[in-house]
C-alpha cells in the first residue's frame, strides 16, 4: 500500500526527446503533415495534362429513326438513272446500340500549360508551408519546455529558500529564548517563512500547469515529465552580421517565399484568362459505330453506321460576352495584392530579424552580467551569513541576502532560456531552423545538479 503511494519517478528528457515525441503527437503538426502529403499528388497531375486522353463511351437501349428523301437520283447498273426519286425509310421503337473510342493528345494549349505551372507552384507552396510547419512545432515545444524548465528551477529555489527561511526561524526562536535576540526577529522570519510557502504552493501550480502543456504537445506522461536547464555555454557565441542575417531572410524565410510563390500563381492565373491562353490545338481521333433494327411503316428494317476520323482540332473561343475579359481583369488585380502582400512580408521578416538578432546580442552580454551578479549575490550571502553569526547582521538582513541570491540565480536562468530561444526565432526567421540546429541548442543543456521535486 505504501508503495502504491509513491509518485513515479520523473525523466529528464531533452529538447531532442521531446521533438520527436511531438512530431508524433502534436494535432496542429498531424494536421499540417496530411495536407502536405495531399497536394503532393499535384505533380503527377501537372504531369498527366499533356499526356494523351483515351475515352471509350457505349450505349444501349430503344430508339425510333424516320427518313424521309424528296428530289433524289438514284442510279443501278440494270436500270440506269432515275431523277426525282422519293426515298424514306421508317422505324420505330427498335432496340439501339452505339459504342465509340476517342483520343486526343494536346500540340498547343497555353491555358493548360498555365494550369501545369499552377500545379507545380501549388506544390513548391505546400512544401514550404511544411517546412514552415515544422519550425512553428520546434518553436512551440521549445518554448513549452524552457517554460517548464524555468517553472521547476523556480520551485526549487524556493523549496531551497523555504529551508533557508527555516531554519533562520528556528535559530531565531532559539536565540530569542536564550535572549540574545529581540522578539521582533521571530515575527519577521514567521512573517518571511509564511510568504515563501504561499510562493511554493503557486510555483507547484505553475509547474503542474506547464507541464501539462509541454505533455499535451509530446504526448509524454505529465506524471514522469522533467526538462534540463541550459548552461549557458553559447553565451560566448556571437551572431553573423545583421546584413547576412537580412540577406538570409530574405531568399530563405519560408513565409516570404510563400508570399513570393502566391504572388506567382496571381500571375500565372491572370494568364490562363488572356486570348493567347484561350486557343487549343489537339490531335483527335475518332471511331465509332451505331446499329438500329426494328420495324416501321415499310417492314422490318435495320440501320448501321460506322464513322472513322482523325486529324487536328482547332478550338477558339470567339465571344464569351465579356465573362473571361473580366476574369482576367479580376486575376489582375488579385496579382496586383498578391505583390504587395509578398513586399509586406519581406519587411515584416526583416523587422523580425533586426528584433531577434538584438535579442541574441544584448542577450549574450546580458548573461555575462547575470553571471557577474550571482557571483556577487552569493558572496554577499555568505558574508551576511558571517556577519549574522557574529551579531553584526540582522536576521532581516540574512533573509534579504538569500531572497537575492535566489532571485539572482532565476534571471541567469531565465537570461540563458532566452537567449537560446533567440537563437531558434532566428535560425526559423532565415528558414535554417533543422534537425542541427536543434541538436546545437540541445547540447548546450544539462541537468539540474540538485534533485527537482
């Protein structure tokens, strides 16, 4: 019984880990692989526009067939030639029959030759659009699991704190019954000692709640789910030049190129609609047959038919009453939007870049700072704790003391979490957000040297 109470022991797992479990896992990256995977199929359909057609059409069923010929001529090797001769010919409600087989192959087809280009571009978007999914998911499960990751390190500063605060409670509980200490110190470190549980009983909330979040992305089990923290190696590390980053986005940002490409295909659609576009040249061939037997005014009777063909079709359309000269007038302005919308999105990216590479250069200098700090917080610490010792602190003081020193390591910790997420916006804004730069944020991870609760 007692062992059925105990919580299962938590995991670890890494940023590569939890990748890969939410490539499997995550509803939006399912939704974005199955739409990928359908237009896939477009280039076997842009390919089939210009390969032959085969169609083969039969019929059956009753059919009735009168003729009736005046003014003829009619002609025999025995008779001669006979003038004004009446011809007709009558059946009705006789069992008919019809079968044909038609081919064509396209010689010249601008039109299709636009929708070719349409299904090739229609694909070279969802590509993109993939590979854009991909970096939103990477991002995701980045920031989920820095956002759990910095929510334990918080609990267990505090649950580190809340021994501190203790144990400072207990030695001033003692020193005041020895009466070398005013009352006022048990009510401070009672006050301090009751504000720090409050603290820990939100930061277990908040690490609960990041970790179903970073669970429902992973499909990991919440119950057994720890992160790493980084270590702050890549805080040495210092970004290209601006202008190479801008020069990146722009050729490589999946969303501009997405942009780029649905500009394209305005322009290609607003071709479909031009006279050029809207002649046809095919090679047809053609042969059928038609049977109808039956009876009518004249007996029993029986009609057949057999009909062969091939050559070249010509198709032009002549007047649409103004329908495809205002589709095109359309297609040419939706082009028009298509353009603008591509020029908004290079300088949105761009704008993002400058953002995202400032983040990554005062942030490095940032951690530098941080880590400064913390060296010198810890020292204070330690010489409060000293001076506390010998009488010359106050407990107040000691509890400051810790309370910064606590406070000090968090924002390393969160200075570091966001300078890798730096990194990541900014490999993902130039489109070289992939398996190796995951793995290089990955190795800059490690694992918390005090045991998480």
């Amino acid at each position: 019984m007692a062992l059925a109470c105990i919580s299962p022991a938590t995991h670890a797992a890494d940023l590569i880990e939890a990748l890969q479990a939410a490539e499997r896992a995550d509803m939006d990256h399912a939704v974005a692989r199955a739409a990928h995977e359908a237009a896939l199929p477009r280039r076997d359909q842009a390919a089939a526009l210009w390969r032959p057609r085969v169609e083969a059409t039969a019929s059956t069923g009753f059919g009735t067939h009168e003729t009736q010929t005046r003014g003829a001529q009619f002609s025999t090797p025995a008779f001669g030639v006979s003038n004004n001769v009446n011809f007709n010919t009558s059946i009705r409600g006789g069992t008919a029959g019809r079968w044909a087989i038609t081919a064509s192959q396209p010689l010249y087809n601008p039109g299709r030759r636009a929708q070719q280009r349409l299904l090739g571009l229609s694909v070279d978007r969802s590509d993109l659009e993939w590979q854009s999914a991909r970096q939103s998911l990477m991002l995701r499960v980045a920031q989920r699991y820095f956002d759990l990751a910095l929510a334990e390190e918080s609990l267990r500063v505090l649950k580190l704190q809340l021994d501190a605060v203790q144990r400072a409670s207990t030695e001033a509980k003692d020193r005041f019954t020895l009466g070398s200490t005013p009352v006022t110190d048990t009510y401070e470190t009672g006050a301090r000692l009751a504000g720090v549980r409050a603290q820990v009983l939100a930061a277990e909330s908040d690490v609960q709640l990041k970790r179903n979040l970073l669970a429902d992305s992973t499909g990991l089990p919440a119950a057994t789910l720890s992160t790493r923290l980084p270590a702050g190696r890549s805080a040495d590390a210092r970004p290209r030049p601006l202008e190479a980053w801008l020069a990146d986005a722009q050729s490589g940002n999946p969303d501009v190129r997405i942009q780029e490409l649905a500009a394209e295909v305005a322009k290609q659609e607003a071709s479909r609609f031009s006279f050029q576009s809207s002649v046809a040249v095919d090679v047809i061939a053609q042969a059928s047959r038609e049977r109808l037997s039956g009876s009518g005014d004249f007996g029993s009777a029986s009609n057949r038919g057999t009909d062969r063909m091939i050559g070249v079709q010509v198709s032009v359309p002549l007047f649409t009453g103004g329908y495809r000269s205002a589709q095109q007038e359309e297609a040419l302005r939706l082009a028009d939007k298509a353009a603008t919308e591509a020029d908004r999105s290079r300088q949105v990216t761009a704008q993002q870049v400058r953002s995202a590479w400032l983040g990554l250069s005062v942030g490095a200098e940032r951690v530098h700072a941080l880590a400064d700090g913390v060296k010198a917080s810890e020292a204070r610490r330690d010489a409060t704790h000293l001076g506390h010792q010998v009488g010359e602190r106050t407990t107040l003081d000691l509890l400051n003391a810790e309370n910064d020193t606590a406070a000090a390591r968090l924002a390393l910790v969160q200075a570091r979490a966001g300078l890798l997420m730096d990194r990541l916006r900014l490999a993902a804004l130039v489109g070289q957000l992939d398996d190796d730069a995951w793995r290089s944020v990955n190795e800059d991870l490690e694992p918390v040297s005090s045991p998480r609760q």
